[in-house]
C-alpha cells in the first residue's frame, strides 16, 4: 500500500471490535487521545475494582506525560509511575507494589 485516506465515520462514533471478541478482551479503537486516556484509565478502574493489579505501559515518557497531564489520570487511585529516572531501589519497591492487589 503506498497511499491511503482516512475519513472520520459519518455514522457516528464507532462501534467497531476486532474480531468479534467477546467479554473484556475486546480490542477497541479510539480516534482521539481523550478517548484513548478514557479507555486505559476505565480498563485499569474496572480490573482494580475486582481486586486484580494492573500494569500500564505507554509508548514513551512523552505520552506517559500527556496522560499524567490528562483529567483520566487523577481518576486512577493507588497508582506508582515508574520511569528511567528512578533510582534502582525506587524501581524495585513500585515493582513490587505494582503486583498488589488493588495497585496500579
């Protein structure tokens, strides 16, 4: 493919999921980062809210900031940011936090 065009839905917002997949797997596409920020702070919200630890990863520390920037990131409580700058001992107490219970 060397050329393409994208063009928002004239029907609405999408509804689209991948494959069919049911239940909570589901693969969903966002077209702007608010609603991005939106999905990862709702998924992480609903798995804490079942007492599972989560752990999110973002492209690189600009997004990382653009999220922490965001009003979905105020939303996620119990939340550790673990980064390159840390020192090692910093690094290895979120690590381990972050397999808790509860922990984002």
């Amino acid at each position: 493919i060397d050329i393409y065009t994208r063009m928002p839905s004239v029907y609405g917002r999408s509804k689209f999921r991948f494959l069919d997949q049911p239940g909570e797997q589901q693969v969903i596409v966002e077209s702007t980062k608010e609603g991005y920020f939106r999905e990862v702070t709702d998924a992480a919200k609903k798995a804490v809210n079942k007492g599972r630890a989560v752990i999110v990863f973002f492209q690189n520390n600009s997004r990382l900031q653009e999220y922490m920037s965001s009003v979905q990131y105020v939303k996620v409580v119990n939340k550790g940011i673990l980064d390159e700058t840390l020192a090692h001992e910093e690094k290895n107490y979120i690590i381990k936090k972050a397999a808790t219970s509860g922990q984002v």
